[in-house]
C-alpha cells in the first residue's frame, strides 16, 4: 500500500517554513507522495481561515522538489479550463524533468 500526504496550500499554514517542514518530514518518514490541491477563485463565504492566501500548486511542487529526493509529487485538483493548456503542458513537463521523473500523472 502506498501513503501520501496533503499539504495545505491556502491560509496562515502555507508559509515557506511550514510547507518544507511536512515535506521533508513526510519524506524522512517514508511516505510515499505529495499532494497539493488547487484553489483558484473561492467565493468569500467559502473562504475562511484563508485570508485571502492560494499558492500555486505547480509551483508549490517546484519549490518541494527541489528541497525533497525521493517523494513524489502530485495535484489532488488542477483546475484545467483556468489554465492555458500549452503553459500548463510547459510547466508539468519542467517540473517532471527537473524533479527527475517523481511528478505524479495529473
């Protein structure tokens, strides 16, 4: 069986310092995976405890493979009619090159 992890990426707990602190603890622990979900445009009903705070996943997945080896990287939600599809296509094969192949299929 394979364990991953879900890192929040929106609010107060989405700091630089807290996010490299459970990727690299899922790592030493010997999970398997990373995930991050998307959230591009929340109703402000639906966003509390955010403060307004969304970090880019794919970008966010950049930062935490350079500071991880071996844990794979995956989005639980890419919001894809968002996105240009040739810039999305772009980033994800970057981010596969660059972490050596542990980006997960989108």
């Amino acid at each position: 069986m394979k364990v991953g992890v879900s890192i929040r990426t929106m609010g107060p707990p989405s700091t630089r310092q807290i996010i490299s602190e459970c990727a690299l603890y899922a790592e030493q622990r010997g999970l398997d995976s990373i995930w991050l979900a998307e959230h591009i445009a929340i109703p402000p009903d639906d966003a509390e405890g955010s403060d307004g705070r969304y970090l880019d996943p794919l970008i966010t997945l950049s930062y935490l493979a350079a500071k991880t080896e071996r844990i794979k990287l995956g989005t639980g939600a890419l919001i894809l009619p968002y996105r240009s599809p040739l810039v999305t296509a772009k980033l994800l094969a970057t981010l596969q090159e660059l972490s050596e192949g542990r980006l997960l299929p989108v």
